[in-house]
C-alpha cells in the first residue's frame, strides 16, 4: 500500500484509524475547537440540541475579535451573553476584547500544535496550519454539534503538493507569493482540497511567513493548508514539538492529485484588484492608482514582521496628504513588542493611525469603513466588492511594505524603491 500524506495522518488519528485515505468520510474527534463572535450562534445551536455542558471544554477556545470594542448595542449585548457563556461552561481559553485576532493567538498561545485536528467558525482557521496542524474552517451549528459529542463527520480530502524553491528578491514576502498564486491557480483549483507546502524556501521564512501562506491558501479554495513542523517550528517552539509530531510529514511515497513546482525567486512585488483576489499582477502593473487609505493588520499580515517592514519603509517619511493609515496589530503581544523595539513609534511619527488588536478595517464593520468612491490598499486577505464599507469602493491588497510605500506616495506604489534594508 502506498504511503499516506500528512492530511490523511492528521485526520486518521483524530478518527483512531491509521488506514484513512482521501475521499472516506470518517468520525473524527478534533483536537481544538475555535469559534469568535459567532459563538453566540454556536450556543443557540448547542442549547437547542438539550445538552447542558460541553463535551470537553478544555478543547475549546473563544476569541473576541472582529467587531471590537464593540460597534453596536447589539454587540456589545452579544459579547456579554458570551463572556457569561464561557464562565457557566467552564471555557478556559477565552480571550476578550484587546487580546488579538482568533487566527494569531491560537498559534501564539501554542493552542494549536503539529498533528492537531483544529476547526474554527472562520474560513481562515487554516492559518494554524503553519504549525503542522490540520485546521479548517465549520459552520456556527456544526460547531454546536461538536461541543455536545465531541465529534464530526469529516471527509479527508486530497491533497495537492507546492514545491517552493528559491530565494525571495528584496521586498517581496509570502504576502506576494500569496498572491502569484491566487493568480495562478484561480479561486476554486483547490476546492476542498489540502494544499501542502514543502521545498527549501519554506526554510527562508519564519513561522509567521507560513501563516500567511496557509491563510490566503483559503482564497484558492483549499480546506486546509500545511506547513511541515519541522526545524523551524521546534526552533520557534521547542516545547511543544511533542508525541504527534510523526503524523506531521507526507510520507515519501504519498499520492497527490496534483503536484505544482514553484520558483519564488521570480516573483515580483504583487498586487490584487479590485474585486477579485485572483486579480492579482505585478505591482508595476497597478502602480499609479490614488489611495484614500492604506491598511496594515488583519490575520494575514497584522504579525510584528510585518510591522517592523512597515515601519522600515515609513522611517524618516510621512503619509501623503488625505491619505488615511490604519494598523492593527494582530494581538496585544504584536502591539507591546513592536512598542518596545520603537516600531509603533515610527509608524506614528509617520502619520499612521493605530488600531486596537483584531480585525479592525478588514470586514467593514466599524474602524476605516470606506466610503463611495474611496480606494483602499490593505495587506488583508479579501477585496470583494463591499468587503471594507461601499460597494462602490475599490481595495486592493498587497503586502505591508507595498502598502506603506503606497500611503507615502499617495499611490499605488512599487516597494523596490523605499525598503532599503533586507528583512
């Protein structure tokens, strides 16, 4: 019999079997269950069902994140019946308003680990797949019916292989690597399927590059996306390599769908838009476009690395008029480190506006909503039509060097010509 790949691991030891293929649908127990603001939607659904406690809370984590502080009464309502929720069920890993995004701090706070089995009420919960982990995103009521039996129904998909190879060009990052994929593959090549990343570029980037790359994988379609736990990750978390650790690497004679070999070193700095994240060119290709506003944050590119280029970008130069920068850090851990190496500082000294940690900007939902007719560049995941506030509003989404180069300029600008350091 052939040899497994990391999904077919993963999830084969979360259903106790070591003989699950792709394509069975299999009883799987998860390891970690994450849900943010929707878990007012999960405990309707879970209270309905008659159960009075949740089969394991120590499995589960709630995050407060995306509308806060709160933007309504009917939030801030929501977020009250929630932090009672947690306290009646026993919920120990709850982190409320201020704390960051759900996606960053179940990596940060070592929640998700090589080998887990994560599901999240997010469609970005991949992103723990930078540790090793297989994470994907449920629905609210799916999620409810985990909290009661302590399982779900999962079909283990196929997986297709990225072979990443090459070194990376001056002002380009996972962010823009990101993005020539999306180009490349389309929204919808990896429709339920597992993208694993693997090739001698992956040892170029930190864990925090690997986020990226598993998160924006949601963008292609994929179900999960996975980063080996290898050398990296037990240098980044040596106390957390443990027992599972063998579950997180394809065995060599593993069976793809589909094997793709990639050459970062001739990725440019990309650009995505409007609309569209498969819309993604060339940043010389867009340069020019005014800009209102420029964010930096969101669960894709709010980490201090990101910051920190952002800020190297910015020193010494200022925000061009009636252009707004907005920068949420993507925890409070983010927010106090890029403190105290005089990263935040900077940005401020250039104009820059900062956030509370969470999602901020990106949804639309309260901080920099745009308005008709305004351009946005952001270093988010998602520029769909209306994504940020008016529909008759453009985003674009680049990494943060590209988009501070951008708030200085005023314009859509190339990064090439204002990083002048290696990062």
């Amino acid at each position: 019999m052939t040899g497994r790949t990391v999904s077919e691991k993963i999830i084969g030891r979360a259903a106790g079997t070591s003989e699950v293929r792709a394509g069975e649908i299999v009883e799987a127990y998860p390891d970690l269950l994450m849900s943010h603001e929707n878990t007012y939607l999960v405990s309707k659904a879970f209270h309905e069902l008659g159960v009075k406690k949740p089969y394991d809370p120590d499995r589960i984590a709630v995050v407060l994140d995306h509308r806060t502080p709160s933007n309504t009464v009917e939030t801030a309502a929501a977020h009250i019946h929630i932090r009672k929720l947690v306290r009646d069920l026993g919920i120990k890993h709850f982190f409320d308003v201020g704390e960051g995004i759900c996606h960053q701090l179940l990596v940060e706070e070592h929640l998700a680990k090589p080998g887990q089995l994560v599901v999240g009420t997010d469609s970005h919960t991949s992103t723990a797949g930078a540790v090793g982990a297989f994470a994907t995103g449920i629905g609210a009521t799916e999620m409810a019916g985990i909290w009661a039996t302590g399982y779900l129904w999962l079909k283990v998909p196929e997986t297709i292989r990225i072979h990443m190879r090459g070194h990376l060009e001056k002002a380009v990052f996972p962010k823009d690597v990101s993005l020539h994929l999306a180009a490349k593959m389309g929204p919808s090549r990896a429709e339920y399927k597992c993208i694993e990343f693997d090739g001698i570029f992956l040892f170029d980037i930190s864990i925090s590059g690997r986020m990226v790359l598993c998160n924006m994988a949601t963008e292609l379609g994929a179900k999960a996306a996975i980063a080996p736990a290898d050398s990296t990750f037990s240098t980044w978390s040596p106390e957390h390599c443990g027992p599972m650790g063998h579950t997180c690497k394809s065995d060599p004679d593993a069976q793809y769908c589909e094997s793709m070999d990639l050459d970062v070193e001739r990725i440019p700095p990309m650009v995505s838009g409007p609309d569209k994240v498969e819309a993604a060119r060339p940043v010389d290709k867009l340069e020019g476009i005014r800009v209102d506003q420029a964010f930096i944050g969101t669960c894709t590119n709010g980490r201090l690395e990101d910051l920190i280029a952002a800020s190297w970008v910015l020193k010494g130069n200022k925000v061009a008029p009636g252009v707004r920068l907005l920068v949420a850090p993507a925890s409070r851990n983010v927010l106090m480190t890029a403190m105290d190496m005089g990263v935040i500082q900077t940005i401020v000294a250039a104009g820059g506006t900062i956030l509370p940690p969470g999602c901020g900007p990106c949804l639309g939902a309260h901080s920099g909503v745009l308005g008709p007719g305004e351009v946005c560049i952001s270093s988010g995941n998602r520029n769909f039509k209306g994504r940020m506030g008016s529909p008759d509003s453009e985003i674009y989404i680049a990494s943060p060097a590209t988009v501070a180069a951008s708030a200085i300029v005023g314009k859509i600008t190339d990064p090439r010509g204002w990083l002048t350091v290696d990062l």
